[in-house]
C-alpha cells in the first residue's frame, strides 16, 4: 500500500515538473516571438517610394515620366526631398520641350524617364533618375542623376559629406579612375576627369560608382567607374546634415508666343514665419518677372518693327538652393536670355537671407565694422588663380582680377562664401562665371559674432 502511495507521489511530482518545463518553455517562446516581432518591426525600413506616371505628347516630343514618391516618417524631409526631385524632372521635361520648339527639329524625339533605388537604409537612400532618349532611328543615349539624401533632415548628400574625412578624397579618386583607363585602355581625356563636391556618385556593394560625363566627337557619352571604400585612407564617415529651414518649391511658368520662348523656374520659399515668407516671394517673383517683362518688350519691338526673319528670343530663369540651413537660406537664381548673336547672355543673381529676420544679406553685413575683408579676400581669390595658372597653363592670362567691390556678388556653401564674378568681368566669355570659394577659416577673424556658427 505505502509502495503504491510513494508511486503515486513520484507521478505526481513527474507531472508537476513535466508542467513547469511546458509552462516555462511556452513562456521562452513567448518571450523569444515577442523579440522576434519586436526585431522585425524595428528592421521594417519607415521609407516607401511609389511612383506617379504620365505621359506628355507635343510637337515631335513623347514623354514618357515615372516619377517616384517618397513617404518617411520626417514630414519635412519627406515634402522637401519630393519637391527636389520634382522640380528637377519638371525643369529637365521643361526645357527639352523648348529644345524641340526651338530647334524645329522634324525627328521624332521619344523619352522615358525612371527611377532606381539603388541603396536605402533606415537614415539614407538613393535615387537614381535615368534618362533614356532615342531620336530619329539609330540615335539613342542613357544619362545617370543620382540623389543621396539624409532622411533624418531631407539635407542631400554630397560626396564629400561621405568622404570628407579624407582631405585628398578628390586625388585618390582621379587616380583610381585614370588607373582604370589605362589597365582598360578606355577612350577617354583623362584632364577632363574632374572630381568635386558635385560629382554624380551611386552608392553601390563595396564603394561608389563615379559617374561621368565628356564630349566625344560632338556627343555626350557617359562613362562609369566603381570605385571601392578601401581606396580611401579613412572609413565613410556617418552622416550628419542639419536640419532645413525651409521648403523650397516652384512655381513653373512657361510662354511660347510669336516673339519669346520662356521657361521661368520661381523658387517659392515654406517655412513656420509665413510674413517672412510673404515679403522673400513677392520680392523674388517681382525681380524675375521684371527681367521677363524687360526681355517680352525687347523682342516685341525688334519683331514689330524690324522686317527680317529671326528665331524668337529666348528668356529662362533657373535656381539654385546652396545652403539651407543655420538660419541661412542661399538661393542663387540664373537668368538665361538670348536674342541672336554668337552665344546667350545670363547672370547670377544669388539671395542670401537671414530667416531669422527675412534680411536679405550683403556681403559687408557678415563681417565686423572696419575688418579689412576686401584685402584677406582679394588675396586669397590671387593665391587660387595663381594655383589654377601653376595647375594649367590655358589659364595663364585668362584672368585680370584687380579686387572685389564691397559689396560683391556673393552666396553661401556649407562652410564657404562663394564670391562671384559677372560675364566678361574678370575674364572672357568662355570663362564663363568665375567662382571662388572662400573658406571659413580664412574669415573668421572678421565675421560677425551671429555668423561665426552659421559658417563653422
């Protein structure tokens, strides 16, 4: 009897520890789903890009357009990224258009315009804007615009915010490539390989596909060199871009009558002080509708009164955004006006606005009252022409710079004031805009106590 009780309890406590370990078991897995789930969740990519398609048909010209869209949990990031690419494909799709109009080329013209993704991650994410183009039977040609964005601040990427640690980034990625073209033998000038804080890069396996772009016997060919991360002497940096102050959008108005053919790109500035917004929009509209209405005059009177037979003038208006940030918006807007003659005319009109204020900024206004800054400045704008000179004989010459005025053309850059110089200004034509950067550290002796972190 006692022996069929002590079996009995023995049972008992076999099923008591059986349960224990079933419920301690389906407790782990428990446990192990809900961090499984919770991995997964914070693994999902908070980024989805959906496409918007269209077709556009003029004279001679088919357009066929997806453009992405791109939802993120950054509203600000997310509409200012969108408006960017937008106003992008809409200005290329824009002045193709003029192309065929002016051109009165009787070609078929057939574009397609796509995206790739080439890279997201959960702050990052590429896209690649491709352009096929065929016109008439055998002419056919692909162009590459990559855009890399920080999606923590819509801020887009250059390739020295990726490389930047590495001051010789530039030279170790020109004789990667020249490397390449010998052990290739590829057709290609090697002194037009330019690298810079514009160069066109995809973020690819392993390193960053260089894209770029040279005249071969009169056509644009494009070319494209991988070049991998452990050629560079320090690790990619992680990113970090600051924050936008405002959206910029547009406002396209294009006119094609019997005397002008216009595309007007107007930058629209958004941000959270809606009076500031007001005066910097009508001020920038009203300067650009000037310049056209000036131009619309000038060619309705030639063509009224002069008997001969002439293509229309032309008069476009483009923009630039060059910083956006640290309370700095630095807008450089182009104005482009042709009416007859050897070549076009256009100059640089740049926006420099404190956003704390609305003020649109002159040069003397960021240094201190008395600071010499025409002197530091001059001679920094001589050391550099003497380098491009030392660099390139073609250059020894061009330039007969004498010194900036007070208030120079000028616009802002990261750390840099950018001054610049008008058409025949400084140099010929063919020199085009003189641009020359003008680094912080230079400067900063001089500047203003509120511009020293603005320019850090």
């Amino acid at each position: 009897m006692n022996k069929k009780r002590n079996i009995r309890v023995f049972m008992s406590l076999i099923c008591i520890a059986l349960l224990s370990l079933i419920l301690l078991y389906n407790t782990e897995l428990v446990d192990i789903s809900s961090k499984v789930k919770a991995n997964i969740v914070d693994s999902i990519k908070t980024v989805k890009v959906t496409e918007e398609r269209s077709k556009i048909e003029c004279k001679n010209l088919s357009i066929t357009v997806r453009m992405p869209k791109l939802y993120c949990d950054n509203k600000n990031a997310e509409r200012y990224i969108n408006s960017f690419i937008r106003n992008n494909i809409n200005s290329y799709i824009n002045h193709k258009r003029q192309d065929i109009e002016l051109q009165n080329n009787k070609q078929k013209t057939n574009i397609l315009l796509e995206y790739n993704l080439a890279f997201q991650s959960k702050d990052v994410i590429n896209i690649v804007i491709v352009k096929e183009t065929k016109s008439g039977k055998n002419k056919f040609s692909t162009n590459k615009e990559s855009y890399v964005f920080d999606l923590k601040t819509g801020q887009r990427i250059y390739i020295d915010n990726l490389l930047g640690e590495d001051e010789n980034y530039k030279e170790l990625i020109k004789s990667y490539i020249n490397k390449t073209i010998d052990e290739n033998k590829i057709d290609i000038d090697k002194n037009l390989v330019i690298i810079d804080k514009e160069t066109n890069f995809i973020i690819v396996d392993g390193g960053l596909s260089i894209i770029l772009d040279q005249n071969k016997d009169g056509k644009m060919r494009e070319y494209e060199f991988k070049v991998p991360y452990d050629v560079f002497n320090n690790k990619v940096k992680s990113i970090n871009t600051k924050n936008i102050i405002a959206n910029v959008d547009t406002q396209t108005i294009t006119q094609n009558n019997k005397y002008i053919n216009s595309i007007l790109n107007i930058p629209i500035i958004i941000s959270s002080n809606k009076d500031i917004d007001k005066e910097l929009n009508y001020k920038i509209r009203k300067d650009i509708m000037d310049f056209y209405n000036k131009v619309y005059e000038s060619a309705k009177n030639y063509f009224d009164n002069v008997d001969v037979s002439k293509d229309k003038f032309v008069a476009n208006v483009d923009y630039e955004v060059k910083k956006n940030s640290d309370d700095i918006l630095s807008i450089k807007v182009t104005y482009h006006q042709y009416s007859g003659g050897a070549h076009e005319d256009y100059e640089d009109i740049s926006y420099n606005i404190d956003m704390r204020s609305g003020k649109i900024l002159k040069l003397s206004d960021l240094f201190k009252p008395n600071s010499d800054y025409i002197k530091v400045i001059n001679n920094e704008i001589r050391r550099q022409i003497e380098e491009l000179v030392k660099n390139n004989k073609e250059y020894e010459g061009i330039y007969q710079f004498e010194s900036i005025e007070k208030d120079n053309k000028f616009y802002i850059e990261d750390n840099n004031i950018v001054i610049y110089f008008d058409l025949y200004k400084i140099a010929p034509f063919a020199a085009g805009i003189p641009e020359f950067k003008i680094n912080n550290s230079i400067i900063s002796h001089m500047l203003k106590e509120e511009y020293l972190e603005i320019l850090k």
